[in-house]
C-alpha cells in the first residue's frame, strides 16, 4: 500500500511540476482570450477573414502564431477562445500549431545548437506546416468548420443604446474567459498533464534517454511518439534534442522532434476533442505527424552527412540571447496559478458528475 501511494505521490509531482511550466501563461492567454472574445466579434473576424475560409486567414492566424512564444498550453485558450469567438477551424488549428512549434526565441537557440542548416529547414516547416494544416483543416473539417450559434436566438440590439466603454468591455471579456472559458478547458488540461505524468511514471525517463542514445535505433516514428506523450515548453526542448543530435543521431530526428514535440501533447489532444470535436482533433494530430515525420525523412536525404554544431562560443553566445528574451514568472506565482487550475478543474469536474447524476435520476424508473 505504502508503495502504490508513494507511486500516486511521484505522478502528482510530476503533474504539478508541469502545470507550474504551464499555468502562468494560461493564465495570461485566458486575459488575452477574454479581450479578443469581446472585440473580435463574429462580424469582424468575417471582415478580417479569420472568419470565412479564405486563404488570408490561415495566412495571418500562422504569422501570428509564429511571434508568440508559448508553449502549446499557452495556445490553448487563444485558440479555443478564438474558435468561440467566431474564427474558423482553419486560422484556429493554424494558430494552435505555429503557436508552440516555432517563436524568435526558439530560432535562436535552434541556430546556436543545431546550426543554420537545420534552422532553415526549422523556419520554413514552422511556417509551411501550420499553414498548410489550416487550409485542409478549412476543406475537410465538416460540421467543425465554425462554432454554429441559434440563429433564432436574440440579438444584441444596440440601436439608440450606449456602447460599452472600453474598460467595461474588458471586464465583460475577462468575466466570460474565467467563467465559461477555464471551466471549459481547465479539467481538460489538468486531466492531460495527470496523463502525461502517468506516462513518465510507469516509463521512466532513463528508458527514454536510453533509447534516445542509440542513434542507430532512433527511428522518426519513434521520437514522434516520445514527443507527442511529453510535454515540453516553447524553447526547453531545442537543448534536449541537440544533445541528441549531438551523441550522433540523424538531423530529421532534430525537425521531427522540433515540430512534433512542441505541438503536440495529450493535454492539447484532449482539449482539442471536448471543447472543438474528435474530427478537429484527429486531423490535427494526423496531421502533425505525417508532416513530421515526411519533413524528418526529407531532411535525412537533403543532409545524409550532416556534421552536429560544436562551437562553444556560438552556443554560449545563443543561449545567452535566448534566455534574456525568455520570461519565467517567480515561483509562487507559478503554484498560485497551479492552484487556479485545479480548482477550476475540480469545480468543473463536480459540476458534470451533480449534471450526471441530476439526469440518471430524472430517468430513473420510480417503480
């Protein structure tokens, strides 16, 4: 007993300490999601074409998504916030990809440890991927294409009212994104990093690294499913997968990792399913993977005797760079923001099961 319950303890940790990476930045997009939720109304991100399925949508959801350095939990409440606000699934599935795989940070440190020949190809994946994921997302995503709404419901009628100011549309925006928006996707989130650290308990992570040391048996489709189970930041797995790539292993490893890791996890995998829908999600991971893994297996052709960056100045200068760009909130903040999402999670949790149980016995038989 003693030891299964040391067990459970280990898992915690292990998510807490994930959810502390994590839950700052979601914190932070949950404000951004709330103010886009109140001034990108349905009408104008039709007028923007984020709305609609043309092509300028998809086009600036990417860009944008490629100057935000966040991990993939960070895009979550963008990206849902977005769909809800009216986006299509197109710009939304763009945005949630260029988001984590690729920002300015992770450039610099993918040029100083794994050289400017893999960053090329890093650079223009990060761009082509999620832009061409957005645009099949947009042709092939069905009754996910766009959040249907009541048309029959009424609307807002503003004529001869006052318009809100400013200040009060903020707080209409952040009292939806901490209501409806954290409830939505704050069990969603906890439930996938409890996952992930299950994962890592029952495979430990010397396994991991184990296998990952032999490069003669790294395999592309391998390390896309150690990088989609893991769940790694904006920019802390480009070390990790240089190191890799350093002990000898091929450099479509380094771009499938690049890609695959950074924008895929469970925790994103489950949100994407309950909050947007199963076809949404699996052409998102689908997706991922065989552009992954295709880009991996052409950077192996293109560079068959790619030469690891050993420049111990070039290196330093990189990640001295990159880490006075990073931001880290102070720890307290990161278990305050922890406990934000458990409780959130918890409450959600507890709301479904009284729904459950209201609805098991309103149909109950009273013989």
């Amino acid at each position: 007993m003693t030891t299964f319950l040391d067990f459970l303890w280990t898992v915690v940790k292990s998510a807490i300490n994930m959810l502390n990476g994590a839950s700052p930045w979601m914190m932070l997009s949950l404000i951004v999601a709330g103010c886009l939720h109140e001034f990108l109304t349905p009408e104008v991100l039709h007028r923007s074409s984020l709305g609609t399925t043309r092509m300028q949508g998809v086009l600036w959801s990417t860009l944008t998504g490629m100057l935000i350095p966040i991990c993939s939990c960070g895009s979550i409440p963008l990206g849902i916030g977005l769909y809800h606000s009216g986006a299509y699934l197109g710009p939304t599935l763009a945005f949630m990809t260029s988001s984590p795989m690729i920002n300015p940070i992770a450039i610099i440190l993918s040029y100083g440890l794994l050289g400017p020949k893999i960053t090329l190809v890093y650079v223009i994946t990060g761009f082509v991927a999620p832009f061409f994921i957005g645009m099949i997302a947009n042709r092939f995503a069905g009754e996910e294409l766009y959040l249907k709404r009541d048309e029959n419901a009424p609307k807002r009628i503003q004529l001869q009212m006052e318009k809100p100011s400013v200040p009060a549309r903020i707080l209409m925006g952040l009292r939806w994104s901490f209501s409806e928006l954290a409830l939505m996707i704050g069990k969603y989130t906890v439930l996938g990093m409890l996952t992930a650290a299950l994962i890592f308990s029952l495979v430990p992570q010397t396994a991991i690294q184990r296998y990952l040391g032999d490069p003669g048996f790294v395999s592309l489709f391998g390390i896309t499913v150690i990088a989609a189970v893991m769940y790694v930041c904006a920019v802390g797995h480009i070390p990790f997968i240089a190191a890799i790539v350093a002990s000898g292993a091929a450099p479509g490893v380094a771009i499938t990792f690049l890609m695959a890791g950074a924008a895929t996890n469970i925790s994103e995998l489950i949100t994407i399913h309950r909050t947007i829908g199963k076809r949404a999600m699996f052409m998102y991971f689908g997706l991922v993977v065989v552009i992954s893994n295709f880009v991996g297996y052409l950077t192996n052709q293109i560079y068959p005797n790619f030469v690891p960056v050993l420049d111990y100045d070039a290196v330093t200068k990189s990640i001295s760079t990159a880490n006075a760009l990073i931001v880290t909130g102070p720890e307290w903040l990161q278990y305050l923001c922890t406990g934000v999402l458990v409780v959130y999670a918890l409450y959600a949790g507890v709301s479904a099961l009284r729904s459950r149980l209201r609805k098991l016995y309103q149909n109950a038989d009273p013989a």
